[in-house]
C-alpha cells in the first residue's frame, strides 16, 4: 500500500466494511510503519474515531517512548481529551 498513513485509516474503516480482514491488516501495518512525531497525533484521534484498538494502543506506546518532541507539538491542543484515556 503505497498511500499515506493519514489515508489507510479511512481505507481501513472501508475494508472492515466489506469485511477484507487482509486489507484491514495491512492497512494497520503502513500506519504503524509510517508513524512519526508529526502524524502520530493525528493517527491517535482518526484511530480512536474509527474504534482501530491496536492502532491506538501503537500510538499511545509511540508517544510515550517519544514524549519530549510529541507534547511540543501543537497538533496537542486539537486533541479530543477523551483520547488520551
């Protein structure tokens, strides 16, 4: 899958849709290959929208190896509070 991670999350709600388990796995595999400090915020609250629990749990391990440079962002302040629980 050669798109961006901001998309596969949406290609991932369509896959569950049509019940493709193989596409919904890849599609968790290139988010998670293709996080980083400036998208990771953003694929947490898409994660959390679209009920992906192993995407968001990737996430959450994700901000707390890389905390220092992850608060710093200001994507931080947009973030749904529910979120984070």
């Amino acid at each position: 899958l050669q798109s961006s991670e901001k998309y596969m999350v949406d290609v991932w709600v369509l896959a569950k849709t049509y019940g493709l388990k193989r596409a919904m796995g890849l599609c968790i595999q290139a988010i998670m290959k293709n996080l980083d400090n400036a998208n990771v915020l953003f694929i947490l609250q898409s994660a959390h929208r679209s009920k992906i629990p192993p995407v968001k749990a990737f996430c959450l391990e994700y901000i707390m190896k890389n905390y220092e440079a992850v608060v710093q962002s200001p994507s931080l302040k947009e973030l749904e509070s529910e979120v984070l629980v």
